[in-house]
C-alpha cells in the first residue's frame, strides 16, 4: 500500500506541475528580452515604439508652436501699445524736445563739426595762404599818395630779408604749423 501511495501522490503531483496556473490572467505583464523574440514580432513591437515615440515629439512640438504663438503674439501686443504711446509722445511738446536731445546725442557731434570745423579750416587754409604769400613773394600794395592819386608799389617779399638759415627754416616751418593747427581743428571740432 505504500506503494500505491506513493505512486498515486506522485501522480497527482505530476498533474499539478503541468497544469496551467488559475492565477495568470490575460492582462498580466511578463518581461521578455527583445532578442528572445521571433523576428516579426520583434519588429512589430519596434515599429510600435517608434510610432509612439514619434506620436510624443508631435505632441510636445505642437505645445511648442502653441507657446511660441503666444509669445508673437504678446509681443506683438506690447509693441502695439509702445508705438502708440510713442506716437502720442512725439506729438507733445516734451516728446518734440526729447527727440532732439537723441538726435543731438546721436550726430551732433558730427553737425557742430560740419557748422565750425569747415569755416575753420577754410580760414587757416585762407591764412596760410596770405601768410605763403606775405612771406615768400613780392606783392603790389595800392595806396593813395597825398596828391590823391592811386598808386602801386611792388613789396619785396619778407623772406629776401633773412638769412638763406631762415629762409629755409620758414619754408618749413609754415607748412608744418599749417598741418598742427589743422590737426588740432580736425582732431577737437570735426572728430
């Protein structure tokens, strides 16, 4: 009789190791690796992820575009009603004051040298010239003699009175001072 039991618990046993399992359901997770399963069905599941995956860029880009909108928007918005003040201010006695200090800011610089810096130079240039022609060449002067005649007199010219040192010194001289106070009118008005 042992036997018997033996052999009818070891049957009942075998039984119970192959039946299937009451407690597995349908919607039970079972992990697996990728690589254990069949080919198409790994590349179902592949393909699946990457519809998903692709179906979750769209949907984070899309709240992108939503937010950039809104941004243009508001910005737009804003800079609607900056114009508009702006417009308004302009218009007022204050704004008209306002916006020739920034034009003053921006090239007035520029302006004051054109309006001094030109006449300046025009008149060193003039006085350089005079004094060219003063120190190197003979000039006629006109004058009125005591009978009331017009008369003209031929000057000679100041350099023939200098030594040929000194001649030579305000040849060179005139010309350099010339370019050192153009310099200093171009340096300090015009730039």
């Amino acid at each position: 009789m042992a036997i018997l039991l033996f052999v009818g618990s070891s049957t009942v046993l075998a039984r119970q190791t192959q039946s299937v399992p009451t407690n597995i359901t349908d919607n039970q997770l079972v992990s697996v690796r990728l690589g254990d399963l069949p080919a198409d069905i790994r590349a179902q599941i592949i393909a699946k992820s990457q519809l998903e995956d692709t179906k979750q860029k769209i949907e984070q880009y899309g709240q992108w575009v939503g937010i950039g909108k809104e941004v243009g928007v508001a910005i737009n918005d804003g800079l609607e009603a900056v114009t508009e003040k702006a417009e308004k201010f302009a218009n007022t006695t204050p704004g008209k004051v306002t916006i020739f200090v920034i034009i003053w800011k921006v090239i007035g610089r520029e302006l004051a040298g054109l309006f001094v810096g030109v006449p300046l130079i025009g008149l060193t240039t003039w006085i350089f010239f005079y004094a060219w022609r003063t120190l190197f060449r003979g000039r006629i002067v006109r004058t009125v003699n005591a009978e009331g005649k017009r008369v003209e007199q031929f000057v000679e010219a100041t350099v023939k009175s200098f030594s040929e040192g000194e001649r030579i010194g305000a040849a060179l001289a005139l010309p350099v001072l010339y370019f050192i106070v153009i310099g200093i009118f171009t340096g300090t008005v015009i730039f």
